[in-house]
C-alpha cells in the first residue's frame, strides 16, 4: 500500500500489519483460510487509505503527489501497440517516444515503505496492487518522488515546470503493465484512487497534451526511468481509452490512480508539451492491462493493448475524488461534504423534533394527568402552587434547540486518555495523553497534549 | 429606618441560586452521556448542567433535585430553570417542574464613602460582628429580613438573603447605620 501522509499513515500500517499478524494464527486455529486474511488485511488498508485520500481532499491543498507517473500520451488507441519507453525529461518530444497504452484501468500501485526513492523496478517484476491485482513490469520503471509540496490547482503549467525541474531526476512509475487482460478486469473493478486529486483544470490540459501527441504520432508511453509519469484521463469522446492516473504521496508509498475524465484532458495538453521532458511510462509489451475507468463508478474495463497513464499531480480535484471510492463513505468532493453536512444537521434536528414531539407528548400526558392529581390532592394555595409550576412545562419554554446549533458534528474528533482536566468558570484545560486527533480531515498521533479552551 | 433620601444606590444583584425538583428519578449517567454541556462528577453522585442564554449551571443530583445557580435575576433564574427541566425532558425524562423555590440572592452594593468598621461594630454591638483576622468586613444580620449584610472598610456591601426584595430592605436598613460611621467623618 502507498501511503500519501507521511508519519501518520505509516503509523496506522504498521499497526495493521501487527493486527494482522497477531490474528494469523487464531484465524488458522478457527479453521480460515489464510486468504481470508489477507482479504482482510487489504481491504482494511483500502479503507483506510481511501478514508485519508478523502481526509486530505476535504483539506484540500492537496499536496499534489510527490510522484508523478507518466505514461506516453494518450493511449486512446487501442489499436496500435507502443513500445515501452521510458521519456526523459529532456524536452525530448513526446512523439518520440513510443508508448504502448494501457487499456482504461484504475490500478493502485503500493511500493513499500521505507524505500528511498528514487526506485527503480527492473523489468519482469510482478507487482501487485492493493485490489490484489498483478501487474507484470516489462518495462524497467523508475519510480521518483516529486518535490514535494507542489501545487496541482490551477497552474499546470506552473507545475509541469517545477516537475521538470525537480532536483531529484523524478522517476516515473508507470503502471506496470497488466497481466493478461484476465486479470485486468478484475483489475478494472478496483478503482485506483488518488492520493491527491489535481485541479481539473489541469487534468483536461493533461489530457489535450496527449491527444495532440497522439493525432500527430502514435500513442506513446513514457518508459520507466524519468521523471513522472503523467495519467493521462482520455476524453471518454476523445479518448476512451485514456487511462488517468493521479498520483500524489508526500511519503512513500504511492498510490496510482488510473482514471478517466475529461477534465484531465486540458491538463494533459499543457503537459504533453512540457512533458516531453517528463514523460515516463512503463509500457509493457504486452498489451491490455491499464484498464481506464471512464466512470467515476467502479471503473469499466476497457482493455486497451496500449495504454497511456500519466499521473498527474494536476489532477482532477473533485472528478477524482468522484472515481476514488471502492467503498466506504459515498461523499466525494468538498461540495459534496458541505453538502452532506447540512443533510446531517438536519437530519439531527429531525432526530430532535421528534424527541420533542415525544416529549411534548409525554408531558401533556403527564401534566394533566398531574394537574388532575395535584389539584383533587392539594388545597387551596397548594394546588394553585402545584398547577401553576406543572403546567407550563411545554415547549414553550424550549432552551432555544440548544443555543449554537452547530453542536460539534464537526469532524474535528480527539480519542484519547486524559491526564488531567480543569476547568475554571468557563475557562478548561486539558492535558491529554496519547491519542489520534482528527482535525481539518487530517489524523495526528500525539503521545501527549495541551490545550486551553472558553465555553 | 428608610432614609432613602436620593440614595441612587446601585444594588446589582450578581446571583441568583434556585432549587426544584423534577418529580423523577434521573439517571445521572443518561444525562451525563446524552446531554449537552454537562460535567459529570460520579465521586459526588451529580452532574453539572450549564446553560448559555441565561448564564446559569446547575447541579443535578439522581434524587431529581436541581439547584440552579449563576443567574443575574430572580426571572431570569426561573426561566433557565424551565430551560433546565425542558432540555431534562428532552432526554427522556417524565419531568414535573415543581417546588420552584428561589433560596438566596447575592447582591454587591458601595456606599460611596468608607466606614469605619469598628465603630460600626461597636454601635450595633449584637447584630453586627467583625473579627479581622478572619474576615476583613463586618457582618451585619437581620434577623427578620433573614439578610446578612457583609460591609467593607471601603464602603463596598454584599448583601445575601431569600429574595430581592429583602436585599433591597437590607441595603436601606443598613444604610444610615453605616452613614453614621464613615470614615472621614467619624475619625
């Protein structure tokens, strides 16, 4: 699994992986397969990674992907086959580049921690994604990490030159190439996400860049070695078989997403003239594999014997977030959440007026009924007393729906132990004691904490 | 004696404390889990329930006996209490808001000169009381009014009893007796 969020995430590998391992020899001794944990295991970290990615999205300033994975331009053409090659940012002109297109897939690729960039993947190896797909390298791919911080939003262009300029001479990964087409749809079926979604804007001139490149020569595929490797996202009119592919991870692990959108296409253009110099792809030979997903939905195989994937780290903001989600929660982009949010005060205020209808209820019932009581009970003053106290109970004096509303369904959440908690008047001080916090979609492990609030 | 004369005296009464009862037991832990702004303190058996609109807490205990507390005015101490037992209701509870019962005001008043305490002391030797070493104000209660009246060296006042009306009484009762004690005038 590529991890985008440096410590924190590898932090929350590594305890699954120690889950993981603990319970292996209870689900032998239950009689499971070991299949069934490793299903598991996969599952969880998709999950978990998908919910950072989406963490991270809502913060948005998604740092565009440390690595950018270009594959040659657009692979739309299933036709023709590529040869792998590996582009080096030289300003070499992306038509020299042979490139073979990886069908439309979404594949998620996971390097293993703790590697130092850059890597390089010799020909021939298998790797395999976090669906449990495999992919076969043919093309001896180099895999870099961008410098780090870049800014996919709304300057393509701006970007591309930075990746071009990247210190370290960026490696692009390209999608290994997919094993037979077999494996590819099921391939299909996962949907790569991306660590970090670029900007549309950037993802549609991505996409124009290859779609020139590739009116004018083949469909090329940027071989393993340089710099990024760009996802192109083909225009489903355009380029069906444009494979996108965001990639975007400050730390090592990476996380490839192969989709198509058309907002990558305007990306892609501004890139492919740029990314002569960046354009890497790792092209296997064999064709099929990269299956481009042209729905945000579980992604659809197109195999394609060429495939194009570029990573880009302008990626599709909000169409990313769109393809993303193999499972977990169905709210995607920015708009969506704030969306979402209203939906769930809402709902809460729904849940709240039906309590206090109950309650209304339950209290006329019960002030009549005590009225009657009280006043057959009581004499004179007493019952005038008793009367005048009990029936005014009804919402007529409502604590105003607890004034400020806007009680905390934020998603700003601290778990964890506390040491010691204070509070003078409505002055608190907290000193707290290991724990995650989960502040503005991100999650931070602390192993101590102090805090100063006023209610 | 009234002497009211142009008194213009600013009582600001700064609490209000108030207990009633909800006819109910309350499950403490239910409250403390499901309400909001509670403080939950399980070692003393209550939980603590802070209002914002009228700034009020009140101590809830299991029995369904609140005491409410912090509110500026006796009005404004019933309706956070009303507030109170409605945001109970809301939770679950088959809550009565009876036996209303507002049991002490605390009011802050200056006198705008200083008295000399013990002159003061001395004149109403039995009512009035004044140690320095373990309070620095004078005490002055009024039996009838059930009101105790702390005076400072500074002319400053608190005065705690059952109800405004009585502070009010209080602050006017013990008006010209401090009068005659000020401070530039008597030494």
């Amino acid at each position: 699994m590529l991890s985008d969020k440096g410590p924190v995430a590898k932090l929350y590998l590594s305890i699954i992986d120690d889950v993981i391992d603990s319970m292996r020899e209870l689900f032998l001794d239950e009689g499971l397969e070991d299949r069934v944990l490793d299903d598991l295991k996969q599952l969880w970290e998709a999950k978990m990674m998908q919910s950072k990615e989406m963490e991270d999205f809502r913060r948005n300033n998604i740092n565009p992907c440390n690595f950018v994975l270009q594959l040659p331009v657009n692979y739309s053409q299933t036709d023709e086959e590529l040869t792998a090659s590996v582009m080096i940012p030289t300003g070499q002109n992306v038509h020299s580049f042979p490139a073979k297109n990886n069908p439309e897939t979404l594949a998620t690729f996971s390097l293993p921690a703790g590697l130092a960039y850059p890597v390089q993947i010799p020909a021939g190896v298998t790797l395999q994604t976090a669906s449990g797909q495999l992919y076969k390298v043919n093309v001896p791919v180099v895999v870099t990490q961008a410098p780090a911080g870049h800014q996919p939003l709304t300057q393509p262009t701006q970007q591309v030159t930075e990746w071009r300029e990247a210190p370290a001479p960026p490696l692009a990964v390209v999608p290994p190439s997919m094993i037979p087409s077999q494996e590819m749809e099921p391939r299909s079926v996962a949907s790569v996400t991306a660590t970090h979604l670029p900007p549309s804007q950037q993802g549609a001139p991505l996409q124009q860049t290859p779609a020139l490149v590739s009116e004018g020569s083949q469909p090329q595929q940027s071989q393993p070695g340089d710099p990024e490797v760009t996802v192109e996202n083909s225009e489903p009119s355009s380029q069906p078989a444009n494979p996108s592919m965001a990639s975007c991870s400050s730390s090592q692990l990476l996380d490839f997403h192969i989709d198509t959108e058309e907002a990558l296409t305007q990306a892609q253009t501004l890139q492919a003239t740029e990314m002569e110099e960046i354009l890497k792809e790792v092209i296997k030979e064999e064709s099929d594999d990269v299956v481009i997903a042209s729905d945000i939905t579980p992604p659809q195989t197109d195999n394609q014997s060429e495939a194009v994937v570029k990573l880009d780290l302008d990626y599709n903001y909000s169409e990313l977030s769109e393809i993303v989600q193999l499972d977990g929660p169905a709210d995607n982009s920015d708009i969506e959440k704030e969306e979402e949010v209203p939906l769930e005060e809402n709902d809460f205020l729904g849940i709240i007026n039906a309590e206090a209808i109950k309650a209304l209820q339950e209290v006329d019932e019960s002030s009549d009924g005590n009225s009657i009581s009280s006043s057959s009970d009581s004499d004179g003053a007493d019952e005038l007393a008793n009367v005048v106290e009990e029936d005014p109970l009804n919402s007529g004096d409502d604590v105003i729906e607890q004034d400020i509303p806007d009680l905390f369904d934020t998603d700003n959440v601290i778990v964890c132990q506390y040491d010691k908690i204070h509070r003078s008047k409505n002055r608190w001080k907290f000193h707290l004691k290991d724990g995650v916090m989960c502040y503005g979609g991100r999650d931070y492990v602390f192993s101590k904490a102090i805090g100063e609030a006023e209610w | 004696m009234d002497s009211s004369n142009d008194e213009a005296l600013d009582i600001i009464v700064t609490n209000v404390v108030a207990t009633f009862r909800t006819r109910c037991h309350l499950n403490l832990r239910t409250i403390a889990l499901e309400g909001t702004n509670v403080i939950y303190k399980p070692e003393v058996g209550k939980v603590l329930m802070k209002l914002r609109k009228p700034m009020i807490t009140a101590s809830i205990w299991s029995s369904g006996k609140i005491i409410c507390t912090g509110a500026t005015s006796e009005d404004e101490s019933k309706l956070g209490a009303r507030r109170l037992a409605r945001s109970l209701q809301k939770l679950g509870f088959k809550v009565r808001f009876s036996d209303y019962k507002v049991v002490n005001v605390l009011a802050v008043c200056s006198m705008p000169f200083a008295v000399h305490l013990i002159d003061f002391t001395k004149n109403n030797r039995p009512i009035a009381s004044y140690e320095p070493e373990l309070h620095p104000a004078a005490t002055y209660r009024i039996k009838n009014l059930k009101a105790t009246v702390q005076v400072f060296s500074t002319g400053s006042l608190t005065v705690t009893g059952p109800n405004v009306q009585n502070v009010a009484t209080a602050v006017e009762q013990v008006y010209p007796l401090l009068f005659e004690c000020q401070k530039p005038l008597c030494n």
